[in-house]
C-alpha cells in the first residue's frame, strides 16, 4: 500500500526545530496540536490479540493516517499500544486484549518471593511488541514516527504479576522483598527499553511515547498508577529510585500525573532535576484542564514544561490566564461529518482551525 500523508521535509524541519527550542525553554509560545481526519473516514481502534496477523493491523492503521491532517507542532505518528505495563506481559502476566482496552491479570504464582522476574527474549508478547514496532518502521519509513509502546513502570507492572490487592498487603508484609522485586523490574525496564529503541532509531525521526511529544532523543512518559493508593512517603521510597534510574537513562522526560490522587506527588515530583515536564490528566468525571489553572501555574512555577488534552475554549483560556509558554497543548478535532463514538472533543471547520492557531501560536 502507499501511503500519502502531505507532511512533507520542510514540515519535519519545523517540528524539529519548534520543538527543540521548547525543550530547552526558548519557545515564546505554546506547542499547538490539531489533528483532523477526512470526513469518509470513520475511526475504529484495534487492539493486539495473538491471532490478528500484524499486517492486516498495520494495514488498517495505514489506512487511518492516510486520512488524518497534521496541524500547527502536530506531525505523523504511530505508537503500537498493547496496553500500559505490557512488560508484565514479557514476564508472565495474562494479557486479556479487548475492542478499545487491554489489562492484565497475574498467571504467575500467589508468592511474591517465588516470581520469577527473567528475560524471556521468546515470550510470545515481547516477540509481538518486537514484530509491530520493526514493521511499521520498515513500511512507513521516515513517513511516520514510530513510538514505544507503553511498558509501563515498576509498580504498576508489579501489581499487574501480583495483583493489586495483594501488592499492597506485600507492603506491610514484605516491604523490603517489595523493594528487590521493583529494582529488578527496573533493571529489565531499561532492557527492554533499549531494544525497542533500536528499532524505532531507523526512521531518523527521534522519539515520541505514547503522548504526543515529540523528543530528538531517547524518551519516555514515565507513570505509576499505583501510586494514587500510597503515601508521599511511599512513594519516595518505592517509585522515586524507579524513576530516577529511568529519567536518568534519557535525553527527555515527563510524567503522568493521572487524577487527584497523584497530585500529593507532584512536590517530589517537581524537585527531580532529570524531569522535564508533567503530564495533567484530571481523570474521568474531574473538571477539565483548564479548570485547574493554580495546579498548572503550580508546575510551570516549579520549571516544568506541562503536557495537556485540551477542547479549543480550554486551550484560550489558559493561554489567556497563564500564558502559552511551557505549554503543549493537544486539540484532537475530528471533521464536522464524521461520527467518531471515541471522540468527545468539538467538532471545528477548516476556517475555525486556522484561527484557532494564530489565536494560540501568536508571538
């Protein structure tokens, strides 16, 4: 199949150049995302499942950038999501994959001290992860950035081979035992890193994790949805040395700060000088982003660069509350015609994209 995608080499030079400058906090203005599709087309997610053959997945996806428009400091991309924490998956979990979801559920064993935290290079989901992210990189070429897939965290990972509950009972129980198992999820984290980092490098188009953020380097959106359930305290103990050995290992870093219940973090969070930025998601049913204008001046007073999922009315006013600096501001906008069951965001017209862009991007 070809692939048309009207992003031509003067566009990459753009997004290289814009979001450099961001990077090193040089960028007068905030980085705006628009994204549309054409109104034939009807988006449908796929998952994963063993049986699916990758080229017939791949197929589809072609098909769907084909179709989309690439806005403002938007570019091509492509990331293979096989859910977040599939590295639980490389080391025995059950994967359960379904039509818009994945999750896991432990297959291992009922003791924490009998897991056996092992580099299989044979398992059937790292070799499908593998397999994804080599073909897409092999067909689309330096067309598409082609990102990570989720590995997830150590935590979280952890609790996807325990199970939740029992992971926090081990905290009490075992809390040292705890602490070898997660340094040893670390230390395959980073293996596993590091090979699919060879495979995305050929596209010559840098990196890009599951968010839109674009890096010229190695990069990572780091979370640990465990850590809602812990304390500050916890989390400086457990996620934290996580975290640093992995920020550590890239050229740019950010965090997902996912719901009220990981904001305790944030001070912890905005003292690491190897992190970049912070991810505000306010979960579901919570206010959206600009509704939270004192945690985001919070984060850009703490010198962190601030990742956000915005409607257009939400990304005017925190541009005009906070300014745009320091700001990443992701408007996916789907065409007027087209009924996307995924998309809860406006619905804008050609003409209504362009002024919103000079609005934001204007120096």
């Amino acid at each position: 199949m070809s692939i048309n995608l009207r992003f031509t080499e003067q566009d990459w030079e753009r997004i290289q150049r814009d979001w450099n400058a961001w990077w090193a906090h040089e960028l007068d203005r905030p980085l705006v995302m628009v994204e549309t599709a054409d109104a034939s087309f009807v988006y449908a997610a796929f998952s994963f499942p063993l049986d699916k053959p990758a080229d017939e997945v791949l197929d589809y996806y072609e098909i769907y950038l084909d179709n989309k428009y690439f806005y403002g400091d938007a570019w091509p991309r492509w990331w293979p999501n096989f859910g977040p924490g599939i590295i639980a998956g490389f080391l025995g979990a059950t994967v359960h994959c379904a039509e818009h979801t994945v999750w896991f559920s432990p297959g291992q064993t009922d003791k924490l001290e009998e897991l056996a935290l092992i580099y299989d290079p044979d398992n059937v989901w790292w070799r499908r992860v593998q397999e994804f992210t080599r073909l897409a990189v092999e067909r689309w070429g330096s067309q598409v950035m082609v990102g990570h897939s989720d590995i997830g965290q150590n935590f979280d990972i952890l609790a996807h081979l325990r199970g939740t509950q029992n992971l926090l009972y081990d905290l009490y129980d075992a809390p040292d035992l705890v602490a070898k198992r997660l340094m040893e999820i670390t230390e395959l984290w980073l293996r596993y890193y590091d090979e699919l980092h060879e495979l995305v490098k050929p596209t010559g188009r840098g990196t890009t994790p599951s968010a839109p953020i674009w890096s010229p380097g190695r990069c990572y959106l780091f979370q640990s949805d465990f850590a809602y359930m812990i304390s500050p305290e916890m989390f400086e103990r457990y996620v934290l040395p996580d975290l640093t050995i992995c920020g550590a290992a890239m050229d740019h870093s950010f965090y997902h700060l996912d719901g009220k219940g990981q904001i305790p973090h944030l001070d912890l969070l905005l003292a690491q000088a190897w992190l970049d930025g912070i991810q505000w998601i306010p979960g579901a049913g919570a206010p959206p982003p600009e509704d939270w204008l004192p945690l985001l001046k919070r984060i850009r007073d703490g010198g962190k660069l601030c990742q956000l999922y915005v409607s257009p009315e939400g990304a005017r006013t925190i541009v005009r509350e906070l300014g745009g600096r320091g700001f990443a501001l992701h408007i996916t906008i789907d065409d007027p015609n087209i009924d996307n069951p995924l998309s809860k965001r406006p619905k804008l017209s050609a003409e209504e994209v362009g002024d919103l862009l000079q609005l934001l991007t204007a120096g």
